[in-house]
C-alpha cells in the first residue's frame, strides 16, 4: 500500500513507475497488491521515490515498535486504515467500471452480428440480459445501495439482544 500511496501521489501510472524502476508492470501490481518485494526490488523503488529502504520496507518502524519508542517520525511513511480502504474502493470501482464498458463493448459487436446474420430473430438480447445481470450484481457490490445488513443493521441487532444501547 505505501508503494501505491507514493505512486498516487506523483500522480504516476504503474507503467511509468515501471519504466522509471526498471521492473516490469506485473511486478509493481503484485507489490501493490501486498507481496513482499525482493531487496533489488525495494532498492529501485527506494531509489524512484528518493528514500531509504528501511522506509519503504517498514522495517524501520518495526524496530522502533518492539524498543518500544513510541515517537512517530515523520520520515516513517504509513498507510492509514481510511486511506487502505479508500485504495480497495477505487480498485472495485474501476473493475466495475472495465467490467461496464467490457460488456458495452461486446453487447454492440453481438447485436451487429445478430443483424447481419439473422435479423428476424434477435437472439443477442439473451445475452445482454445474462450478462447484464451479472453486471448489475458487481454494481450493486460497488455502490452497496441496499445496506441490508451493513453496521446500522448490526448495531441495532446487538442492542436488541442486549436490551440496552452499546
């Protein structure tokens, strides 16, 4: 998360973080997507983004939490836990958003083809109606409009169980 946070914040693509590291594309998303890197790795980045590696590595943190010290330096690079779930978000949204323009995509190329094939029977709505189920449902994961059992829900349940406010 911190390498995707010094990313964002450069307002550079992975592959222009690739291109500027050396690595490839896919090395940068796995990263990204919480691997450990290898030294060479974490020394490319460190060197792009002008910092130690024990910064990058969080190891300089680790070290400061087990002597106990519990001064934060500005120099330790964190992710907070608003910030990891803001980043999950934006990644969910732009599947969805590939998914949508995926099936807008495939859904004009069928619908040509039902023409120009067989134009007294438009099978490709069959299709578009499967599919666009399915898109509908990774919607509905994204937004979350119906927040059925969300923590509103949950609260309220426990503070029935209990009989008293939490």
């Amino acid at each position: 998360m911190i390498v995707r946070k010094l990313r964002l914040q450069r307002g550079w693509s992975q592959d222009q973080l690739a291109t500027l590291t050396g690595l490839s594309v896919r090395t940068i998303q796995r990263i990204e997507q919480g691997q450990q890197p290898g030294l060479e790795s974490l020394k490319a980045l460190a060197s792009v983004f002008e910092l130690d590696v024990a910064q990058l590595d969080g190891s300089e943190q680790q070290e400061r939490e087990m002597r106990g010290n519990e001064m934060t330096d500005r120099s330790v690079l964190q992710v907070s836990m608003e910030e990891q779930a803001a980043m999950r978000y934006v990644e969910r949204l732009k599947g969805f958003y590939y998914h949508a323009v995926s099936y807008f995509l495939v859904m004009c190329g069928l619908f040509v083809i039902n023409y120009l094939s067989n134009p007294e029977y438009i099978w490709a709505w069959w299709s578009a109606l499967g599919w666009g189920l399915g898109l509908a449902s990774h919607g509905i994961s994204v937004y979350q409009p119906f927040k059925l059992f969300g923590p509103e829900w949950e609260r309220c349940q426990i503070e029935r169980r209990l009989g008293r406010k939490l």
